[in-house]
C-alpha cells in the first residue's frame, strides 16, 4: 500500500494545497495531510479549527486523513506506515529549501521518500503567508482557499 504524508502548518489550507492533494490522489492508496503543532506560533485558525476545516473538505474521499503531529515528519510517517512525504514546489527557492530538507530525511528515514509536485501554472504565488496578510489586511481571499475552508476562517 502506498501512503503519503503531506505535512505542513495550513493556516489556512489553500486552493494550491487543495490542487496538490487532488493531483496526488491517483498516485498514493492513502494521503495524511499531517498538521505540525506549533504552540508557540499563533496564527489565523487555531489547530483545531484547521483539522476541522480540512476534514469538512476530504468529508467525501476516505483516501485522504487529517491529522496532527510534533516533532520530526520522518517519525510520524513510520507511525502511520507512510513511506512517501509529499511536498509542493512553487519555484526555485522553494527546491532549494525542499531538497534540503528531503537529503536530511533520507539521513534519518532511507525507507522514506520524498515526491515533489510542482505547482500548477497560475497557483505558484499562493502561500499560506501571503494569504494570511491579506486576511489581516481585510482583503478578499476567497480566491486563495476553498469555500469550505473559508467558511471555518469567518
């Protein structure tokens, strides 16, 4: 069985995390997307909220757990049996940061490999950050995250 760990802060989930889930479903028998728990770092939607949101949108597709976790990715894929980490690449810098975090990985995790999936023209200036500036900035951001996901952020 192939499983995958997507992990990541999502605050808030977006329409480019959405497009890289729904490229990655035919790919993988299982994806968890795995909330990391920051306590010290306040955000938009707190961590419930945010696996709440997520779960509403996956509430059709068994495929696809939320779940929260701490400490290294490598860790929670083996207590998930995943052996695949996803992650999406927006552009160069991202690779760069990416690439470095998979060799570490593969140093700690052989067994656990890392797929990229570059972002798909027209979403690779989405993040999380930007999204959320333009929340506090009370901007329109219904363009940036699933309906779903916006109706837990009002």
């Amino acid at each position: 069985m192939k499983i995958a760990v997507f992990p990541g802060s999502f605050d808030p989930y977006t329409i480019a995390h959405h497009d890289l889930i729904e490229r990655a479903l035919p790919l993988f028998d299982k994806i968890y997307i795995a909330i990391g728990v920051n306590s010290s770092k306040v955000g938009l939607m707190d961590t419930d909220s945010r696996k709440e949101a997520i779960t509403a949108l996956y509430q059709e597709v068994p495929q696809v757990e939320v779940s929260f976790y701490t400490g290294l990715t490598v860790d929670f894929c083996r207590s998930v049996g995943a052996n695949f980490i996803l992650r999406g690449i927006r552009n160069g810098a991202d690779l760069d940061y990416e690439n470095i975090i998979a060799q570490n990985n593969l140093i700690l995790a052989p067994d656990i490999e890392t797929y990229f999936l570059v972002s798909r023209s027209g979403k690779a200036h989405i993040s999380s950050t930007i999204v959320r500036d333009i929340w506090k900035n009370k901007g329109d951001i219904s363009h940036l995250v699933p309906e779903a996901i916006l109706d837990f952020i009002k």
